[in-house]
C-alpha cells in the first residue's frame, strides 16, 4: 500500500530511536539517486489511519529529508509478513 509520510509515526518502543544524522543524510542522498528500494513494514496505529513503523524508521527519516511525500508499505497484519519473521521475532510480539 501506498501511504502518505504523514501518515506514518514511529514506534515509541523501537530500540534503535538515536540514529545518527550523518546515516540518514546518506541513506537520504541514496534516496534522491535511486528512489526508495524496500518498503517499510507498519502496524496500523489507530483508526484514523496512521501506521505505526515496525520496521524502517531510518528510511522514513531519511525519506522524509529526501522530501519524499508517499512510501511504499507493507502491513504486518498481512500473513506474508507474519508467516516469513523469524520465531524470535514472533516471540517477541505475542
């Protein structure tokens, strides 16, 4: 699904939230190069349509200094995200 930058936050909960700002100028110079090449995966946040980030806040933050306006996203509830994560990964969700 296509979704707008501004209707993505990312997980209060990621472990990873202090990513240094030269990674994400880079990873967002690659961006305006060759375009986003993985999608993010997101949980849908709430009602009103806003996706919480499972995977890929780098890239929305880099995208969003790209001024990238829509991102490619893939839903976690779809059974082939959920089938392919890792039992580690599972286990940590249940």
């Amino acid at each position: 699904m296509l979704v707008s930058v501004s209707r993505l936050a990312e997980d209060p909960n990621n472990s990873r939230s202090e990513i240094p700002g030269a990674e994400v100028e880079e990873h967002a110079e690659d961006i305006r190069l060759r375009g986003i090449l993985q999608p993010l995966v997101v949980h849908l946040a709430d009602g009103e349509g806003r996706h919480r980030i499972l995977f890929g806040a780098k890239r929305l933050r880099a995208a969003i200094r790209a001024r990238c306006r829509r991102f490619l996203s893939l839903s976690a509830n779809c059974p082939l995200i959920a089938t392919h994560r890792s039992p580690k990964a599972r286990s940590a969700t249940v």
